[in-house]
C-alpha cells in the first residue's frame, strides 16, 4: 500500500506565486505521508497569449519548478509528477509536457501532450491549443515503485484507445492532470474519467485546475482519485487544496483476473 496525493490549485500568470503556492501544498501532501504527489495541468503558468507565454517560459533544464521539484524529490524521498509545465523547445515551440521526478530527484520520464484542444463550444468560448502548442508523437510509460504509471493529460481523456494501449503494456496507475473548463466539467468530467478506470481496471490519478484564472476562463476542479473498479476515493470540489487515499497497488490486477477484457480488442 502506498499513498497518493493530488494538488488543486488556481494557477495565474506569474510563476514564482504558482511555485510558492504549490510547494505549500506539497509540503501539506508529505507531511501526510503521500509518497507520489500530483499536480494538475499547466501548473507553473497560465496565459493568455504565444507572446506572454514565450516570455515566461524556459527549456526543461533551465525551468524553475523542474529545478525546486528535483530538489524536493531528493531530499524527501518522494516522486512528484509535475501534471505539465509549458516548456520551451525552440525560439517558438512549445510543448504541454508531465514531468515525472524520481525520489532520487531525477527526471524518470517526461510524456509531450498529444491531442491538441481545438474546440468551438459557443461563439464565446472557443479554445485553439494548437495555435499555442506543438503535440506529442508517443505515448509513455513509467515504472514507479509500485507499478506502471501511463502519462496523459487532459483532452486526452477522450481517446479511449490510448489508455487501452497503456494497460495492455500494463499500466495499472493513470495520470490524467487536467485544466477542464467548467462548462464541460459540468457534463463530462466525472463520466469520462470514471470510463477510463473501468474500462482498463487501473487507478485515476487526476488533480485539476480550479476556479476563475486571471484571463477569465473558468476552470471545473473536482480533482480525483479513482480505484480501478470506478469507486471515487477522494474529490475536492472547486477549491484549491489536496487529496490523499491509501492506494493497493494489486488491485488492478486481482480485478483483471476476474474480468479479462484487456485480453481481446
């Protein structure tokens, strides 16, 4: 058994107040004894346009947050996935990208966000991450203490063959670090992460964004963590702060045995 926190936070425009105010809650989360810590989607950063965003934000070495949680990691024996930092790749590229650090405060994996949110919900809210960000090519696995973590992010949620892919390899965690909009949290959050368990029997590890960011948009929370039989372990609501549950990492497997789905397409 091992224990796993999520952080909800509200992140703006500056990135020196989101890492004060994580490291806040991360500290909450080990002092809890949580052993792998989450954050959600665009932790660092969030913006409101490619110029603002290019003049922010650093390479993966160079990155601040990367540099405190590798730190973190070492000193307190702990794994920290960073649900995604924007990272800059080139003068003007730009990847949503989960850092997962080690607790010998290494870099174990990093997984590039592969399905871009290009969706039109109303003439007042339409969303082009393509025109921010450059997509993934690969889906990633890593291998935590207790077993195989697949690494998404977000829209992501919504293709369900990448996360049959992932426990086929098997994966029995899922990081799903998300900033979804409240108009369609409202509707589909719950669902759609509740799928993704019981399809593939693993746990749901999904800490959120929350609230209203300094731009306006309005951002669902209900960070969650789900056993892979669909049962809610722990949410918060649309406030900041941390879950925490008590993990079995046999689950999944025991679940599988008795229901061998992932066996055939």
């Amino acid at each position: 058994m091992f224990k796993v926190a999520c952080i909800q936070i509200c992140s703006n425009n500056d990135i020196k107040e989101n890492l004060d105010k994580v490291l806040t809650f991360v500290k909450q989360s080990i002092s809890n004894g949580a052993e792998f810590i989450l954050t959600p989607e665009v932790t660092s950063l969030f913006f409101s346009d490619k110029l603002d965003l290019l003049s922010k934000i650093s390479t993966m070495q160079e990155d601040i947050f990367v540099k405190e949680f590798k730190r973190i990691c070492k000193e307190s024996n702990k794994w920290i996935l960073l649900g995604s930092l924007l990272i800059k790749q080139s003068k003007n590229s730009v990847v949503n990208r989960s850092i997962l650090i080690n607790s010998s405060g290494e870099i174990e994996k990093f997984y590039d966000k592969i399905h871009m949110f290009d969706v039109f919900l109303s003439e007042k809210e339409k969303y082009n991450e393509s025109t921010l960000t450059d997509p993934g090519k690969s889906i990633v696995l890593a291998k935590l203490p207790w077993g195989k973590l697949g690494m998404s992010i977000c829209y992501d949620m919504r293709y369900p063959n990448m996360y049959r892919s992932m426990s086929k390899s098997g994966a029995s965690f899922i990081s799903i670090p998300s900033a979804f909009t409240f108009t369609t949290g409202q509707k589909h959050w719950h669902a759609l992460l509740k799928a993704r368990a019981i399809e593939n029997f693993s746990y749901i590890f999904a800490p959120a964004q929350c609230g209203v960011h300094f731009n306006g948009r309005k951002t669902f929370g209900h960070s969650l963590i789900i056993s892979p039989d669909g049962e809610i372990l722990n949410e918060i609501q649309n406030e900041e702060g941390v879950i925490i549950s008590e993990i079995d990492p046999n689950l999944p497997f025991e679940l599988r045995k008795k229901i061998p789905s992932l066996n055939s397409d």
